[in-house]
C-alpha cells in the first residue's frame, strides 16, 4: 500500500481558496504537496510577495514519470520557471528574493551582514530545529529517557533561535526568510504539544508570543489546510513509521535530502 | 587530557605559509581560519580568487579559546569578523563575501536568477551528498569489507550526479564559481581515500579525473594549501583513518546527525 493512500489528495480549508486562485498558466509554475512543511516555506513566500504562479498539487510519495524530469529527486517543493527547473525548499527561496525583488516585501535585507545573520539563523533551523523536531515526533512516548531527551534537545535548539528574536519578528517589524522557513513547524507543533508533552511556555520568554505571531500572519494562514485531514500522516510519524525522505534520513542518521 | 589534536602542527606550511605572511596586516575582514580544515579553505580560496584584503588569523578549532567563541560560539573555523561583526558557517561566508565585495572580481556566482538556484541545488546536494559519504568512507575501516564497499559506491554516485552537470573545464563551464571552491578542498584530499580506501578517480567517471585536476591546480587553491605538506596533515587524517577523529564534523558523521 502506497504510504499515501490514505491521504486527502488535495488542499482544504483556506488553502484550498488560494489553490483555487492560482490555476492559471504563469511563468512560475509552484509544485507542491500541500501537507509539506518544505513546501509550504515557498507557499508563504509566493503569498506574501504577491508572485503570479499556477499551483500544481504533486504527491511525493508517488514519484510520477513528468515530475521527476522536473526534480530528479521527485521531492517537493519545486519550480518551473520560464522553462527550468528548480528545487531544494531554501534555494526556492533565495530564488524568488533573486528574480522577482521588485515584489514586495523583500524576505531578505539588503545589507551583507544582515542577509548573513538570516541564513546562518535559516542554517541553525535545518541543522538543529528541524532534525530535533522529527525526533521529538518519532520517539515513541513508552521510551520515557528518550522522550525526555528529544524534548530537551528541540527545546534547546529553539532557545538558540529565540535569543536572536527582535520581536515581533525575527528581524523585528519585517516578516523575514527566518520566519518563513521556520512557520511550517511551528504551525505543526501542535502534534508534539498533544502527544510528547511539548510546551510552548517551556521553551522559555517571548517564544509562545513569537510562535503566535508566525502562525496567525496571512500568508501562513492562507497555506494552511484543516489538520483533521493530514492527522493520518501525523500517525505515522507518531508512530515511528513515517515514510517520508526526511523521516527515512532521521531514522537512519543522513542528512534530509 | 590534552584536547585530541593539541599536538598538531599550529601553522601552515608550503605555499599557504606565504599567503598567510601577505596577510598579517588589519583589515575590515579579519579571517579565522584553520590551516588544515577543508571548511576554512573553501573561503580562504575565495577571498585568494576576488583579491579581497583580509587579515589571517590562525585559530585551532579542537582547543577553543575563549576570544575566538565569543565571534563564533560554536567555536568553528572558518569565521569572519567584518567591521566588528561576527559571522560563520562556510557556504553562508561564501555568500556573503559575494554580497559585500561584488566590485572584486571574479564574481563567483552568476547574475541571472536562474543560474543562481543552479549554484545552490548543486552546493546543497555537495554539502548533503558528497561531503559527509566522503567522511565515511575515509572513517570506514579497512576489515568492513561490504561496508567499504557500499561507501565507495555511494561516494561514486554522488560525484557521478555533480559529474553530469559539469559544462566545461570547470563546474559552470569555462568561470571558475562557487561550486569549485566548494568542492576542491575534498578533491585535494582525495588521496587519503585514494592510499587507504581504493578511491580512484577514474571509477567516478569520464572526465571526473580531469576535472578534479583543473580545479585543484587553480592558483587560489595552492595558494591555499598546506596539505601538500602531507606528513603535516597526517597526524589528523590518521585519526579519520582511524574511525576516531574528534572534529564536530566526524563526530556527526558517527552519530547520525547534521554536520554542524
């Protein structure tokens, strides 16, 4: 049985409205997986910045033949841009500040040393937040040590970042590429709040504030589908059986492809 | 205890020993760097490429001294202090140093947006693919026969992928770019796993032998390097060699997580 045969297939709720609004052919064509955290870091910046793009719902697990020829690796997210293709959630990123910066706002600053402080943040929430989040997820809850651990670990990786916040945001008033990369899990943290005892108020100072203030911006909003549909994925990764790449790298100690 | 590598060589030698003398003089960018680290050199060849003044500082990432940890708290090499700012992580200095410097040329990466994302898929796919199976197989040891072999191979396949998007001489064709300078630091290592592991870089592919010799000949990159003072260096590569290096990145490697 294909590991998403039992999902919804397609967006719901107020993503399904932007879905809907974006079916046109446009010079960016937006592959996604609606229930991707990768992909919705460039759903956000498509919104936010007003890009014209046709969205196109792809099933990773899946693999189809005319995807793959788009990104080899046949993971979400990708682009199709004036005919090329191009993939990887953070390099999307960075593309889009590149070819549409007259589309505001600008996710990045224009200063050099600004710019650097958000990728190594960005760089921080890949090699840290993110792994130690899966593990959270997948450490079974009668493994009492190792939970304890994970939770541990994830809350010190988000301590790290929450120093640096400036409040609201990131950067301080501008919504910026750190907020972006990191809203997916945040909005998604409810799952280890319900079943590994995480707590907002146990990261420390200012995070519950900060994690309110991603999760309730409009473009977050508008990517985000009804979480009664993607609870069996969820189940997966509760139960330590998740399929996807990123979880398949975490058991097996590589890096997420 | 002594830290593992306290009895290392302190300073760089051969011709890296003359590039660090051109640059004792303070400068906006002070450079903190450690000779033997292939992170460090990636960015030491940049700054060498773009001509960029900077002033080298020696610094030994196994013995953290307190100054250094306060410009990076994680205490590794490569690092930058820019006009009183501190900022690291070699794939993000490289970005910067193209930000900060774009009148210093060459460019090393391209204008068009396109392009860009091109550079990136492929240093990502470098830093997730090539770089941590390359320590493995250098940490595998000899008597695992199937797992040697199994590191081998997927250290071939993820140079066969790079190898399929190379244009000319050099990764982007005829310009030498980030993609090199991101990669050569490994390729002019690829001896130990040459003499120890039975690399070859002809079993990469065609061309993969050519291309590695074009890109670890480039002015910049013996400029840069030490390493050609191999007995220098060997007192770490033994240690790899070993299954015991104690650098953040090894011991990732070993336990399963992302190199820091």
């Amino acid at each position: 049985m294909a590991p998403t045969d039992a999902i919804h297939p397609v967006a719901t709720g107020r993503a399904a409205e932007t879905v809907a609004q974006h079916q046109d052919p446009q010079d960016l064509t937006f592959y996604s997986g609606w229930f991707s955290p990768f992909s919705q870091r460039v759903w956000i910046a498509l919104e936010e910045k007003g890009i014209p793009y046709q969205y196109k719902e792809v099933d990773p697990y899946k693999r189809e033949e005319h995807f793959l020829r788009i990104n080899p690796k046949g993971l979400v997210p990708a682009v199709e841009y004036r005919g090329k293709a191009i993939y990887e959630s953070l390099v999307l990123l960075e593309f889009l500040e590149d070819a549409y910066p007259s589309y505001k706002p600008n996710l990045l600053p224009s200063d050099p040393y600004e710019r650097a402080r958000q990728r190594i943040w960005i760089d921080h929430i890949s090699k840290t937040i993110i792994p130690a989040s899966m593990r959270l997820t997948m450490t079974q809850p009668n493994e009492q040590e190792k939970l304890k651990t994970a939770r541990n670990e994830f809350y010190e990786a988000l301590r790290k970042l929450q120093d640096e916040i400036k409040g609201p945001y990131f950067a301080g008033e501008q919504f910026t590429l750190v907020d972006v990369v990191i809203a997916p899990w945040v909005s998604r943290d409810y799952v280890s709040a319900e079943h590994r005892g995480f707590k907002r108020e146990d990261v420390g100072d200012g995070w519950a504030k900060y994690a309110k203030a991603i999760e309730t911006r409009d473009s977050v909003l508008r990517t985000t589908s009804e979480r009664d549909k993607v609870q069996v994925m969820y189940d997966k990764y509760l139960r330590g059986e998740a399929q996807s790449e990123a979880a398949k790298a975490i058991r097996a100690g590589r890096p997420i492809p | 205890m002594a830290p593992p590598d306290a009895n290392l060589h302190p300073v760089a030698t051969g011709r890296a020993a003359e590039t660090v003398s051109q640059h004792q003089n303070p400068q906006d960018l002070t450079f903190y760097s450690a000779w033997f680290c292939p992170f460090s050199q990636r960015v030491w060849i940049v700054l060498e490429e773009k001509g960029i003044p900077y002033q080298y500082k020696e610094v030994n990432p196994y013995k953290k001294e307190e100054h250094f940890l306060q410009i990076n708290p994680r205490g590794l090499a490569p690092a930058v202090e820019y006009r009183g700012k501190a900022i690291y992580e070699s794939l993000v200095l490289l970005e910067f140093l193209e930000d900060a410097y774009p009148s210093y040329k060459p460019n090393l990466l391209p204008s068009d947006p396109s392009d860009r994302a091109h550079q990136r898929i492929w240093i990502d796919h470098i830093a997730k693919a090539v770089v941590p199976v390359s320590m493995r197989l250098t940490m595998t040891q000899p008597n695992e026969q199937e797992k040697l072999e199994t590191a081998r191979n997927e250290l071939y396949e993820a140079l066969r992928k790079l190898q399929n998007e190379i244009k000319g001489t050099c990764f982007a064709g005829e310009r030498f770019t980030l993609v090199d300078a991101v990669i050569v630091p490994w390729v002019l290592r690829d001896y130990v796993s040459a003499e120890h592991r039975a690399f070859k870089r002809e079993d990469v592919g065609d061309g993969w032998a050519e291309y590695a010799k074009a890109i670890e000949t480039r002015d910049s990159v013996c400029r840069t390097m030490s390493v050609s003072e191999r007995d220098k260096a060997k007192v770490i590569y033994n240690r790899y060699l070993g299954g015991d290096a104690q650098s953040e990145a090894a011991k990732a490697i070993k336990a399963g997580r992302p190199i820091p």
